[in-house]
C-alpha cells in the first residue's frame, strides 16, 4: 500500500498473473459477506476449494475479516492441500477501487508438506498478525 492508500484491482493483476499466480487468490466481497467468493484460484490451490480445514477455504474464511479491518493479515498454520497435511504462510490484503469500499482481498501463500519428522499438529491457525 502507498501512503496509506489501499491498492486497486487492476494493481494486483501482477501478482495473479506472474509467477506468484499459482498461490495465489482473489477474493470478491460481497454484501451480504457471506456470499463472498473466488474471483480467481492460482493452480496449487484450485483442488482445495470447499471446505474450511482446507487452505484455500481457509483463506476464504478470513477475508470477511480483512474487509471489515481493512487490514492486511498474516497467517500461519496448518491445513490439508491435495489430500496431505501441508503447513503454510499466507497473507491477505484488502482491495478496493473506490479507495472506500473493500471490494476485493488478494491472498498469497507459501506452503509445504508436513515431513515425518514434524510433531503431530492440528490443522487450524497457528497465528495471526495484523500488517
């Protein structure tokens, strides 16, 4: 973001589009907020669109939160991606057109599998930071 401005649609086309694509979402919000939904899905989150122990729905989950804060989030945790236990870094930023209204929130994430050394772990949030 720029002085405090938030950033437009058309900016985060770089991200969706580039190299990044893959691990990334867009996220349209609507009003009501839970008729919120995918705009666009990077291929390695596209399987994982349904339910919220996913990461994709994870980050879907959040978004009314985003919009309401109009905030950035960074989040870190565990979820489930093509069927295996992943741990992953994402972080969600607010969008808007109008400079008023969140209309949209961009997600990106890093993620990899869970090894067999790894503790058991839950799937869920780790932790969450306002950016």
């Amino acid at each position: 973001m720029d002085s405090g401005r938030l950033p437009r649609r058309g900016e985060a086309d770089f991200w969706l589009k580039g190299e990044d694509g893959a691990n990334c979402v867009l996220i349209a919000v609507e009003s009501p907020i839970e008729l919120s939904h995918f705009v666009v899905v990077g291929v390695n989150l596209a399987v994982a669109l349904c339910s919220a122990d996913t990461l994709a729905g994870l980050l879907l989950s959040r978004a009314p939160r985003v919009a309401s804060a109009r905030r950035g989030l960074m989040i870190e945790g565990g979820a489930t991606l093509r069927g295996a236990g992943i741990l992953y870094r994402s972080a969600l930023l607010p969008i808007s057109e109008d400079g008023v209204t969140i209309d949209h929130v961009l997600g990106a994430t890093n993620h990899r599998p869970l090894r067999d050394d790894d503790p058991q772990m839950r799937q869920g949030i780790f932790q969450m930071q306002w950016i």
